[in-house]
C-alpha cells in the first residue's frame, strides 16, 4: 500500500535521510550540509519557503518531491522541483511518476505559469522519464550558482 501525501514537520527525518541517501547517488555524498534544524526552520518556521510532497508505505517515507514556488519575471509565479527522490530498491517502481503527479497537480492548483527542474546530464533514468512524459528538455540555459563561501567573501565593487 502506497500513500502520496503533503509531507509534516514529523517526516523531516526521513526526508533527510532519503536527501543525504540521494547525495550519495549523485555522487557527492559529502555536499549535504543542511541539518534538520534548517529543514524545520525553512519549511516550518515564520517563513516556509519549501513544501514536499512524500510517497509512504508500511515500511515509512520511501520517497519525496521537495518543491517551492518561485517568480519568473516574464511568465510570473512558477513551481520549482527542488528534487524528486524515490529509495534505490524502488526506483522504476513508478513511485517517482506518482510523486512527480501531485507536484504537477500542485501547480495547477496555484495557478503556475510554469514548473522548472534540473536533471543532471548522466542521469538516463530520469531524462528518459521526462522525455517520456513530454518535458521540455532544454540544454540552452547554463545553470549558475555559488557557494554560502563565494556569497560570503563576495565584494560588490
């Protein structure tokens, strides 16, 4: 029995675990600096800025959609998928599609304008599942970022 729900404050552990458990799969098992402390304060403190959504067994939390919403300064509000995590003995289990569903049914639900992801470029499974679905897959746009130690010693000259 499987159950897709709004994720609570009570699954962040598990939520957790399955990021960290994701991080090794990316293989950056060492990049995952956010604590449950974060987590709690970002998505249930004063000012939630993540929502998720989790896939539930009998056995607990094997899977998640963490998503927020976002602005897009030429279409307007868009939903963001942070990430789309389902546990490695269940992948292609069609978990992922349920969750990534729900997240689909939440931007309808809000009115988004559009629904953003990232998918990294070794990744086969998940491109072929977004190709499958019908996503637009868009290799113009060069991701940017920086680190909390690059916005930290950061000068605006």
């Amino acid at each position: 029995m499987l159950n897709i729900r709004k994720g609570t404050i009570d699954d962040l552990p598990e939520v957790h675990s399955l990021i960290k458990e994701l991080a090794v799969y990316e293989k950056a098992p060492d990049e995952v600096t956010n604590t449950l402390e974060d987590m709690h304060w970002d998505g249930f403190g004063e000012n939630p800025i993540f929502r998720f959504f989790v896939a539930e067994t009998e056995e607990g939390i094997v899977g998640i959609a963490l998503y927020y919403i976002a602005y897009s300064t030429w279409k307007g509000k868009m939903l963001f998928l942070e990430d789309l995590i389902v546990t490695e003995r269940l992948r292609r289990s069609g978990i992922g599609k349920m969750l990534f569903n729900a997240v689909a049914r939440e931007a309808k639900e809000i009115g988004a304008k559009r629904m953003k992801w990232q998918v990294l470029d070794w990744n086969e499974p998940a491109i072929a599942f977004y190709r499958k679905i019908g996503a637009n897959l868009d290799g113009e746009w060069i991701n940017c970022n920086m680190t909390e130690e690059q916005i930290k010693t950061y000068t605006a000259d």
